[in-house]
C-alpha cells in the first residue's frame, strides 16, 4: 500500500477532473467571510516536478493539463484552475492537491494535510514551504485515522478531499467506512471522493467504484458523481477514465462542473465524454 507514488500519474486526465472540482467547493466555502477547515486524506508530494524520473516516464500530464493548458476558458471555474496551474507549469511543475488547497485557503482557514508514505510525506512538508505556507498542518499519518480523530472542526465549516490509491480491493470499504465515520459527527461535510473507472482487466476492482458510490449514496445525503472517460472501456483497457463522488456538493458546483467539462473534454481525445449524474437529491 506505501509503493504508491502520484508523480508517475501528476497532471493526467484524473487531476484536471478532481482538481477542478476541490477548487470549486473551495471558491464557494469563500464567498462567506468565515473561516472553515480542508482535509487531504491522502496528499502524496504536494508538487510535482513534470521532468524529472518520475513524472517523464509515462508522461500522463500530456494526456491531461497539458492539452488544456493554453485554453482561452470561458468558465469562470476553468479560468482559475487554468490561472493557478500555470503559475506552476511555466516551472513545468504540477500543484497536487496540498499546493491548491494552500494558494486557494485565507489566513483564517484551516488546512490539514495527511500522507502516510514516509518519502512522500518528506516531500510534502518541503512543498508547503517552498509554496511559501508554513501554516497548514502536515501530518505523517494515515488518513482515515487522522480524518476521523480532527472532525468535526471548529467551527463546522469545511470539506474534505478523499484520493486513495486504490491500490488494495479494501481501499472502496475503507472509504465507505471514513465517510460513514466523518457525516456520523460532521452531516454538514462537504466531502469529495476520486475514484478510478476500471475495465475487466482489472479483476475484482472492474465495477468496484461504482458499487462504492452506491453506497456512498445510500447514506443519506444529497450527492452526485461526475465521470470523465477518455478511452472506451474495452476488456482490456486498464483505468480508461475517472470520477468524483460529490456529498453535500455547495450549490451550483454541477453547474460549473458542466461548464468547465463542456470546455475541456473535446480537448481530451476522440474518445472522450463525461456524464453527470444525481445519486441523492436530498436527505
């Protein structure tokens, strides 16, 4: 479960979709002048370096931000995902979710950053400093654990990113489990779930994600998931796509969601859609 490294992945198809969604429940916890609270279950390196080892192998970032990165936008939420990664892409870096959540989050907002890879850890507390934010708590722990031990915050306002690896069949019930746990104490949560979509190459996690959302779902609260494919899903076809299940979205996130996707999926691919889909209208 520690052999996961995000940097072979930084930057594909998989962040665009999750990162502009974070970024959207985070404008909109914003337009309040009240402080709230952000949790990364699973923050990896905080930023990432596009060419070096890692991020050069596979070159995923080419199938996702790159593609989109010189895009004139016309969404207001696709214009300050765009504004915020390029920042960092005229250094050919990547911002992880941590490096986004630290740009985006005030001096009265509370960020908690949780990575339980030793060297990923270790590179996360170097991101936060070198982006200049010596406020966030890093934590070297497991996420699940860390999110349930800080919930709720005080006071109540806040969201949580939930980005496993996946890596293990129990991972879908761990995040089940967590969130059960965090709405348990927290009903107000907004909380938002990646999963990745699989074809019958990948066994017994082909369809897993989809039985997880359900379950998400029939825990009460209003939510919905978006899915972005880029290749079709033949047996063989690996992870041919990604989604987010959305709990206690703020209002009209689906619509920005669709504004911004409208925009960026033709970029994506011939084969490229995404759909949008209510689980829960409400409690």
């Amino acid at each position: 479960m520690l052999s996961y490294q995000h940097a072979f992945h930084a930057g594909n198809h998989a962040d665009v979709i999750k990162h502009l969604c974070w970024m959207g429940v985070i404008s909109h916890l914003k337009k309040k002048n009240k402080p709230f609270t952000l949790y990364d279950t699973h923050s990896g390196a905080g930023l990432y370096q596009l060419d070096d080892a890692l991020a050069s192998k596979n070159k995923e970032y080419e199938s996702g931000v790159d593609k989109v990165a010189n895009l004139s936008a016309n969404s207001p939420l696709l214009q300050s995902y765009l504004s915020l990664c390029n920042g960092f892409l005229s250094d050919r870096c990547y911002p992880g979710s941590p490096a986004i959540s630290a740009k985006l989050k005030r001096d009265i907002d509370v960020l908690h950053l949780m990575e339980l890879h030793p060297a990923e850890h270790e590179k996360l507390d170097d991101a936060m400093w070198q982006i200049g934010d010596s406020q966030s708590h890093v934590h070297h722990r497991d996420g699940y654990e860390g999110l349930i031990a800080l919930t709720p915050p005080s006071p109540n306002r806040g969201a949580v990113l939930i980005d496993p690896p996946y890596e293990k069949l129990s991972e879908y019930q761990d995040v089940v489990s967590a969130v059960k746990k965090v709405l348990a104490r927290w009903q107000q949560a907004q909380m938002v779930v990646w999963y990745p979509l699989l074809s019958q190459r990948a066994g017994a996690k082909s369809g897993a994600s989809q039985q997880m959302c359900q379950s998400l779902s029939a825990l009460g609260k209003p939510c919905f998931i978006i899915e972005l494919t880029v290749e079709e899903n033949t047996a063989d076809a690996g992870m041919y796509g990604s989604g987010l299940c959305v709990i206690n979205p703020p209002w009209q996130l689906d619509v920005s969601m669709r504004e911004a996707l409208d925009e960026i999926t033709p970029l994506l691919g011939s084969n490229a859609a995404y759909t949008l889909t209510w689980l829960t209208t409400e409690e």
